[in-house]
C-alpha cells in the first residue's frame, strides 16, 4: 500500500509491530518516490520530498532525493522553496558535488523580492557553504549586510561569518560592512555583527586592531543593556538580553587583552556589571561569569581583579554544583596571578574538600596545593592531612606527592618536616612515589640532632601497622642504618626514653618479613637491615646468631635476588673485621630536590633536568612511573605463553599492580645500606662516597662519577613505528664491563593524539638476562618522549636479541603489537660501542 501524504506515512510507519515490518514498509515507499521522481510529476514532488525527509530522519537512505530538492527550489512557489532548502541542508554537505548546482539558485534567491525567500538561501549557505561557494557569493552577501531590512541583515552576518571561516583571507572584505552593523539597534542585528567581529579578530590580528576603536561603542551598548529598565521583549528572567550581554563582554575581553587604553575605557563598566547584576538567578550568574573572565584577561586595575575573584569566591558558596565547579576551575586559573585575593577564599575552598562531587574535590584539591605558602604552610597541610585519611584512592598518590613537596619547600623546621612525612606514611603508605621515599631517607640522614627520634617514631609506627609499603621500607632502613642510637640511648618518647633491646628491633623484622603484606621487595630491604644490625657492636651475640640462621634459610629461596642477597650477606659473617668495614654506617647522601622532578596528576611540579640526562648521564636513577608498574604473581607464565618457549628471562613493565604499591628501586634507597657495592640486578644509584671492597659485588650499570656521560656518541634503532607510536633503543656498552648492555628505550607519539596505558614488555632468549626499570609514564602525550631503562647480561660476543610485546591505546582505539627486534650491530656485547 503506498500512502499518499506524509500524514498516512506516519501513521503506517507508526502502527508497524516490528523492526522488519517497518523496514519494509519503507523500502516499499522509497520504491514508489523513486517511480514517481522518474514519471517527472512536479505536482507529487512535493510530497514526495516531504516523505523522503521524513524517512531520511528514520535513518533509511534518502540520497537519490537531492536533484529533486533543486527542482523544488526552483519553483515559484515559497513552500516549495521552503521544502527544498531543507532537504538541501538535510541530504547535502558541502562536499558533494551536486552542490555546485545550489549555488545559483542561491544567488537568485539572494535577491529575490520577498524577504523570506531571501532568509531561506541565507540559511542554507550559512549551513552548508564550501570554499568554492563562499568565493563565488561573498559580494552577495556582502551587499545583503547594508539591506534596510533586520531580518536580513541579521542572517547576512551569520553568512558572512561562514565565509570567514571557510576563506580566511577576505576577512577584510566585510571590516567596513561590520563596523556599521555594530552600530545596530536592533539587538538580534547586533548579537550576530558581534559575533562575526569577534570571529574577525581571532582570525586577524590586524582587524583586532582596527576595531579596538570600537570599544567605546560597545561600552555604551552594554551600559544601555544593565541600566534600561524592564523590556518584556529582550527579558530573561529579570535581566535585559543576557545572550547580547555575554558576547559584548567576549569581545572586549578580545580588544582589551594587550591593551592598556581600551582596559581603561571599560573598566568603569565591567565594575557596574559586577555590582548590579543579579546573582540569585543562573542568567546572571552567566554573566557574572563572563565579567570575572573578561576582568581577568584584560589590563584591569588591581581592584577590579580582587573584586572578580571575590566573585567567584562567592560562587563557591552557591548551592549549584556547577557554579562551583566553574569557580574552582577559574580561580586555579588565576592563582598565579593574584594569589592573594585566593587566599581569601582559602577557607571555604578547604570545605569543598568535603563535597559529595568527586570532580569538585579534585579541582579544590589542585587550588589548595596552589595556595600552600611560608605563612600558611601548617595549616593547610594540616587540612590536606586530614582529607588524606578520607580521601579516595585516586587522589592518594598526587596527594602525598603535593604534600612532602609542599613540606619540603616550606618547612618551618626539620622536626615538622619529619612528622609530615612521617604522618604520610602512616595515612598512605601504599600511594608514596620512590622520590619522595629517597628524599625523606636522605632528609634523615642529614639530620643527626633527629635521627633517634626519627627512628623511634618509625619503630612505633610500624609496630602498629606492617600494612603500609612505604612505611615498612622506611622504618626498616632507618632501623638498620641507625640501630645502635636506639640500642645506646633507647625509644625517645616525649617525657622519658624507654629503652630499647636488639630482640626487639630484629623480632619487629622478622615479624614483617613472615607476614603476608612483605612483598619481594620489603625482603631485600629487612635482609640488608638485619645484616646491618648484626654488624653493630650494640647487638648481641645471640641475636648474631639468630640473624645468620634466618639469612641461611634465604640462600635456599626460590626468588634469585633473595637468594644472591642473602648468600653474599651470610658470606659476609665469615670475613671477621672486615665485614663491620663493608657494613658500617653510610655517609649521608648527596642532598638533591628530586622530589622537585615529581609530575603531579595535572600539572608538572618543575624540573629542569631532563629525564634522558638522568638516564644517560653520570649517575643512572629510577624513572617516574605513574602507572606503579609492578609484576603479578603468574607473570612468567603469562609471558611464556604471549613469548614460547625461546623466551626463558622475560621482564613486564607497565603491569598494573593488584594494590597500588609504590614504586621505589631497590638501589636508590637500599643501596643506601652497604657500601659502593651494588648488591641487586636492577637499577642502581651511585653511592657519594666509596667503601671497602668486596668479593661478590655485582657489575656496576652506572658510569663512575668522573667519567663523562656517554650519550652523545649514542646511536639509536627504530624498534617499532606504526599506529602513531614510535619506539626507538639506544644501546649503550662500556669496555670495561663487556656483556653487560644498557638499553634505553624512548617512546613518543607521532600524531597530535596521546597515547595511553602504555604496557611494554620485553623477552630475551635463554641464554640472556633481562632486568627493566619502571616506564617514566605510561601516558605519552604528543610532543613528549617517555623512557624506560633495560639491561642485558649476554655471553660475550652474542647478538642482543629481544622479543617486544606492546600495548596502549589512541584516540580511544586499542593496539596490540609483537615485534622481533635484532637491529643492533654485532660485537656489542663484547664492549665495543
């Protein structure tokens, strides 16, 4: 059954019971429209468009429709035209080629005596306009912009805004037309003139220029608009044309900026719109809005800049989230610029740490680090303590992070700096960067007058709770670095010391290394310690001995690095004197802001050494990872499976941990227990000063401190290079260690889209060991060049060879590569690069 009109199509359509039913109903109507276009009957093609665009707006195909749409506006008849420019705009883009033949028929209806006929072919090109038909009737529009008539007029400055988009360099063509439309009355004139200015002056700096002559005008069209009375015509909600007012403020924003003079000549206005606009409805808090933005973007004086920020510091008191949430954004915004004037606001911005919305917590979180100072340090660190014990896991690692820093930088004494910190890992064990690990350690050992205290508190903090990883790590180095201070002086508590025995201290440790929460890390750090302990004269002999048997029982465990530590450790007990040499105390390391090289979830804190110096340079240190990379129990069997059976020494990186653990290196802290040697395979930190030699010490992965950095005769190999990401290893040998290579790997985006949760994992064969440090970001964004340090152990004169698996995801689409890579030249192994 065909239906004759659009009303009985919709009926028809609408009383199908199925999907099926409806498409056939369809597919039978298009047939018969088809019929009907080729029968060339000009009294059904009306109705026939209308029913096309109604199953076009179903989602069917409606495309064979377009030519008839040109006949219809071809017509005399206004209906017909109406009809046939929305099927223009609705079945064409301007990247057809049928629509070179709209074009002249857009030019006749341009200058079509009724005004409506003429809004209908403004509308259409102000829809659909290409480069070719913006060239070919710019002049058209350009004499439209001086019709006599509004409504013309009006839809003209629309068109011409489409013209100066699609052909930029005739902007200047429509300046003079422009100028004079500003001078307007009529508001719906007015509001699309500003428009089109304003696109004029982001595309010209030099139109910018010409109209900042104009700001006097709009200063008088804005006055107008805030001190005329009630117009029922222009009201919204008590305010007179709030749409009109916010773009008069955009484009002052625009000629003010740079600007000093035509600053001037606004402010009085930008204050008057600040004062009497009306805040207890959205529409004037639109305004507002704009007001505080343009004030700040512009050469305001002060007191206008305090009095917006005091604006959005009553914004933060609205009831609405998204008020809040807008006034947060901007007052991070503008911080910097007066940081003062937020301090005012400092309280009730804390209150917003307490909102039920997880993305207004965020962004008072940022401001509140912002506006952390000498003067207020105490108390805002205080507040952000609190909010840690609360706070979500998410925000848990950027917090600790912004904390010690903030602490750092600010620190009335040492003694507050140690218990903030110490307060940190108490909270937040499990979410504390390695560098901010490695700064309190070296904070302790440059503080001689604190390190009983320090180790006191530890002691007591870890005693009550073995849960938190960081804590754990940092108890345990101090308790092994400075046993005897609590041996000879005991607990320091706050009206007497206690004392303190050697069972104690070794029991604590060994309670936590038999405990679930001792991962392979904690481990390493509680062997190294006892061992330290059992070297002090202060420990008895018993103790000694309990120490050797607990160290004897990890030379038989299943996990290599225990293993080694604790084979090389007992080995140490047979070697008299000289093993109190290799352990004693270690001098305090070099001080270093390392901290300062923290990134910050949003932000970079600031570093001015980059990351590719830190790898190749003097001394090789951990790289930030965001990603905590860690690898899950059954991983060498999951890499067995992804890599076979050729690939026997397989390391992950980028493999989320189950609990977010920090990410600290052995090296760079425990390292900090012995002497120059470096008693773990992976990433290494040059002690400051060197020790006693030693029979098992491990090759060393890092330059010695006088040698001069390699990096410049490095040479690098394309590894992999598709899907807008691009890897590239960068070898790096030393004769003096011959099958030991270093690798680092350089990750960067080729395209302008980032890549994310980057997970790269690599395999060497049998007869080769493979160690990785953590990936400096699993985020790469464009223009960034992430790494991640490798080292190979290979017989000498063998090839490097790896297996790469590769993961991450761009613009929201997933990749997954495996690559073979054996690119690097030969005898590298044998020292020879």
């Amino acid at each position: 059954m065909v239906h004759h009109n659009l009303k009985s199509l919709i009926k028809g359509i609408r009383s199908c019971k199925t999907v099926a039913d409806e498409r056939a109903l369809i597919q039978q109507e298009s047939a018969a429209i088809r019929a009907s276009f080729r029968e060339e009957d000009s009294f059904q093609r009306h109705n026939n468009i209308a029913k096309l665009l109604y199953i076009h707006m179903l989602g069917s195909p409606a495309h064979f429709g377009q030519i008839e749409c040109l006949k219809l506006v071809a017509s005399p008849r206004f209906s017909d035209k109406r009809l046939g420019y929305l099927g223009i705009m609705l079945l064409l883009d301007e990247n057809q080629e049928v629509l070179t033949l709209v074009t002249n028929s857009l030019k006749n209806d341009m200058n079509h005596s009724n005004m409506y006929a003429v809004g209908l072919a403004l509308c259409t090109f102000a829809n659909i306009a290409s480069e070719e038909m913006s060239r070919d009737l710019a002049n058209e529009i350009e004499k439209l912009l001086g019709s006599s008539n509004t409504y013309i007029r009006k839809k003209a400055a629309l068109c011409a805004l489409r013209v100066i988009k699609k052909v930029p360099d005739i902007t200047d063509h429509f300046v003079n037309k422009a100028k004079n439309l500003l001078t307007d009355r009529n508001h719906g004139v007015l509001l699309s003139a500003i428009t089109l200015v304003t696109e004029m002056c982001q595309i010209d700096p030099s139109v910018l220029e010409e109209f900042r002559n104009a700001v006097p005008l709009l200063v008088r069209n804005l006055k107008s608009l805030v001190t005329t009375g009630y117009s029922p015509e222009h009201d919204v909600s008590g305010i007179t044309d709030p749409f009109l007012q916010v773009k008069i403020l955009r484009l002052l924003r625009l000629l003010g900026k740079g600007d000093q003079h035509a600053s001037e000549t606004m402010n009085d206005i930008l204050a008057q719109v600040a004062t009497n606009t009306d805040s207890t409805k959205n529409v004037g808090n639109s305004i507002l809005y704009e007001t505080v933005l343009t004030v700040l973007e512009i050469e305001a004086d002060t007191g206008l800049r305090v009095m917006a920020i005091n604006i959005l510091g009553k914004f933060l008191s609205n009831r609405d989230n998204n008020i809040r949430y807008v006034a947060l954004n901007t007052l991070n915004k503008v911080v910097s610029m007066d940081t003062n004037a937020v301090q005012r606001h400092r309280n009730i911005i804390l209150d917003c740490l307490r909102d039920g919305d997880i993305s207004i917590r965020r962004r008072a979180l940022e401001l509140s680090y912002a506006l952390i100072n000498e003067q207020n340090v105490r108390v805002l660190i205080r507040e952000l303590l609190a909010f840690l014990e609360v706070a979500d896991d998410e925000f848990k690692l950027g917090m600790t992070t912004q904390i010690c820093l903030a602490a750092e930088r600010f620190a009335p004494n040492k003694r507050w700096h140690i218990d903030t910190v110490l307060r940190v890992l108490k909270l937040a064990g499990n979410f504390v960067r390695e560098e901010i690990l490695s700064a309190f350690i070296r904070l302790v050992a440059h503080t001689p007058e604190l390190q009983a205290y320090t180790a006191s508190k530890l002691y007591a903090a870890l005693k009550a709770d073995i849960s938190q990883e960081s804590l754990t790590l940092a108890a345990t180095w101090i308790i092994g670095e400075y046993s005897e201070i609590l041996l000879e002086g005991g607990f320091v508590d706050e009206e007497q010391p206690k004392p303190a025995s050697d069972k104690d201290l070794v029991e604590l440790l060994f309670s936590v290394v038999d405990s679930p929460y001792a991962n392979y890390l904690v481990k390493q750090f509680i062997l190294a310690a006892v061992t330290k302990i059992s070297s002090r004269r202060t420990t008895s002999h018993a103790e000694q001995e309990r120490i050797k048997e607990v160290l004897a029982k990890y030379t038989t465990s299943p996990e290599l690095e225990l293993q080694q530590r604790a084979v090389e450790f007992a080995s140490l007990f047979n070697l008299g004197d000289l093993r109190e040499g290799v352990l004693e105390r270690m001098p305090p390391p070099e001080l270093k802001a390392t901290v300062m090289g923290v990134v910050s979830e949003n932000k970079p804190v600031g570093s001015t050494q980059s990351k590719d110096a830190d790898l190749l340079g003097d001394e090789i240190t951990a790289t930030p990872d965001l990603a905590k990379a860690a690898a899950a129990p059954n991983n060498q069997d999951l890499l067995a499976e992804i890599f076979g059976s050729s690939a026997a020494t397989a390391t992950p990186s980028g493999v989320a941990s189950p609990t977010p653990a920090p990410r600290t290196t052995v090296d760079d802290i425990l390292g900090l227990f012995g002497s120059s040697t470096t008693l773990t395979a992976n990433a290494t930190a040059t002690p400051p000063t060197p020790a006693a030699p030693s029979a098992f010490s491990l090759p060393q992965t890092q330059s010695s401190p006088t040698q001069p950095p390699a990096a410049p005769k490095l040479t690098s190999y394309t590894a992999y290079e598709k899907n807008e990401l691009k890897v590239t290893l960068t070898p790096q040998t030393s004769a003096a260690k011959p099958g030991v290579v270093m690798i680092l790997a350089r990750f960067h985006v080729t395209g302008s889209n980032a890549a994310t949760g980057l997970n790269f994992q690599a395999a060497v064969p049998k007869s080769q060991q493979l160690q990785m440090l953590p990936m400096s970001n699993p985020n790469i964004n464009p223009g960034a060049v992430e790494t991640q340090q490798m080292r190979v152990i290979a017989p000498v004169g063998s090839n490097v060879r790896l297996r790469l698996r590769i993961s991450f995801s761009i613009a929201g689409q997933s990749f997954q590569d495996q690559v073979d890579f054996s690119g690097f030249p030969p005898g590298l192994t044998s020292g020879g690069l």
